[in-house]
C-alpha cells in the first residue's frame, strides 16, 4: 500500500472511507471491553501507531539488552504473527518462523527468551515460571488485555504517520489522540538521520512524553558491491536506505508483501534477476533471512540501534518500572 506512506490520499482512496469509519468505530469497542489483567512482574510495552516500519524488533532488542545489563531476566510476549501454530510456546532458535514468527525468532536468535501465544496474560505467567522478572510486550500499544507500566511509543522520525488515515485508508492503527490514554509512556524516535517529517513534532507535542532519538546502522559491510535487494516488509524504501548506507550500490530490487512467506522458486527469480543485474551480491533484511528456506548465497544485513538522544530518560524511564 505505498499511498498510504505519501502525505495525502488520492482522491480514489475516498472509496475507503466507509472501511475506515468501521474500523476506527470497532477499534473503541474493542477497548471498552477489554478490562487488562495484571501481571506479577513489571511490564514494558514497545508498539506504534501504524502497521509496520518503525522498527519496534531493534527498540525491544535494545530495551533487553538494557535490562540485561541491569541484572534482570527480560522475557518477551509476541503473538508471532504470521506463524501457523497456535499453541502457546517457548520459541526456540531452532523453530522455523512458520512455528512461532519471523519477529520472535529474530529475537530468540539474538539471544532472548521469547514466547507466542495468543493469550498475553497467560504467556506472562509461563514467563515468570520460567525465571524471567521482567517483561516486554511486542507490539503491545493496540494490546489491551494485559496491563503495562510503560509504553514506549515508536516512530519513524521521518514518516511517522503515513497520510493520516486508519486503516484500510491509511496505516494508521489508531487515531493519534489515543497517545492520551497512556498513563506513562516513552517516545522513541527512529531514523533521526533522516530528513524529519513536519508531523513528527506533532506527535512530540501531542504525546508529551519524555523523548529517545536513534537511527540505525547496518552491521553488513556492502562498500563498493553491487546488490541486488529483496524483503518483505512494511516499507521497502527503509531497507534500501539501510543498503545505501552501507556502501552498496543498488543493482535492483524485489518487494513482496509484508512477512510473505518464500517459496524456492520466487528464490530462484531472484537469483536469476540479480545474475542478469550484474549483482555482486544478493542482500535481504534480517528479518526475512529467517524466512527463507534456504539461503545459499543470500546475505542478511542486520540493523544495530544507535540511540543519538535521549539516554538518560530512557534509563530513568526503566528504572522506575523496575522500583
């Protein structure tokens, strides 16, 4: 949907409109009578307002490794979305992302206990069986089943709402007024090395929330290679950023839709597209790497997060969801 990441909706997306009033109607209900469960270990949410691309996988990363380094056991609870399982489940770093998600393996792989499940409550208390004393919500902003003690909010600094409209209009998944209901939350800015978009200090003024500006820095060398890219992601656009910044030189590119899952003959067409693009290289997002099912001659570019402002109120931020 790429009119939806451009400033105003065509015209013809009016047609949408009745969709996106049944959305923003079912959205209200469906926080009017979700009553949250509290959990017995402290809770952090990450999650955004819009569908995809602001890099919420490298913010929960980062928070882990922060509360890692603090002496606590971060455990993470994600729906795994896209995964054909539906039991609730431990993800190991052996599981394919069909069993548990493409997301929450990732994480798992990077070293963090991770669990899927569609029930947030329960798998909070798998997690405290397990030994963790400390919790972190993928995707949990539109979650509202089990009780947080912060939100942090991501964004992407230069296109953090899309053009405006809910979903399927536009990506947004609530109105951004609904940052009002946070009781105490974080905004975390991603790709500040980016030209800012206008409405970004909208959102800022909007949220009121202490702030964390960052950016993201490919931890692939790509100097002086052609590539060719492929993923399946919310925006594409982001990727090939991350490939530029790298070094590469952009030979082409395939997009397929957001989490696809790959068959080996669409692998196969983009083996054949990067050899007649004179391609040095064929480079895809770390989080379709885990996708794939094979991956001879495919390199992942994983993504580190710089955090360029802000330290300090995210440290304060988790220490007194830590008291």
């Amino acid at each position: 949907m790429t009119f939806w990441w451009r400033d105003d909706p065509p015209p013809w997306s009016l047609l949408l409109l009745p969709a996106e009033l049944l959305y923003r109607a079912g959205a209200a209900l469906h926080r009017w009578r979700v009553r949250p469960a509290r959990a017995r270990l402290p809770v952090i949410s990450v999650g955004n307002l819009v569908v995809g691309g602001a890099g919420k996988t490298p913010v929960t990363l980062a928070i882990a490794r922060r509360l890692i380094a603090l002496g606590r056991r971060p455990a993470v609870l994600s729906r795994g979305y896209g995964r054909l399982s539906q039991r609730e489940m431990k993800v190991s770093p052996e599981m394919s992302a069909d069993e548990c998600g493409d997301e929450p393996l990732l994480l798992a792989r990077r070293g963090l206990s991770v669990f899927v499940g569609a029930r947030r409550a329960a798998l909070a208390e798998m997690a405290a069986s397990s030994g963790a004393d400390v919790l972190l919500l993928d995707d949990g902003l539109q979650h509202h089943a089990l009780a947080r003690d912060l939100d942090v909010v991501v964004a992407d600094a230069s296109n953090p709402l899309g053009n405006g409209c809910l979903l399927p209009r536009g990506p947004l998944r609530e109105p951004i007024a609904a940052l009002r209901r946070v009781r105490r939350g974080l905004l975390w800015l991603t790709r500040c090395d980016l030209p800012r978009h206008p409405r970004t200090q909208e959102l800022i003024e909007l949220s009121g929330f202490p702030l964390v500006e960052s950016l993201f820095a490919a931890s692939a060398d790509l100097r002086k290679k052609r590539a060719f890219l492929f993923a399946g992601i919310a925006r594409p656009a982001s990727f090939e950023a991350t490939a530029r910044a790298a070094g590469a030189e952009i030979a082409g590119a395939r997009w397929f839709r957001d989490h696809h899952r790959y068959r080996p003959r669409e692998l196969e067409v983009v083996r054949r597209e990067a050899r007649k693009a004179g391609a040095d290289v064929i480079a895809t997002t770390e989080k379709d790497f885990v996708r794939l099912p094979e991956t001879a001659g495919i390199t992942p570019v994983p993504v580190e997060l710089r955090i360029s402002r802000g330290e300090d109120a995210l440290e304060r931020g988790i220490l007194e969801v830590l008291r």
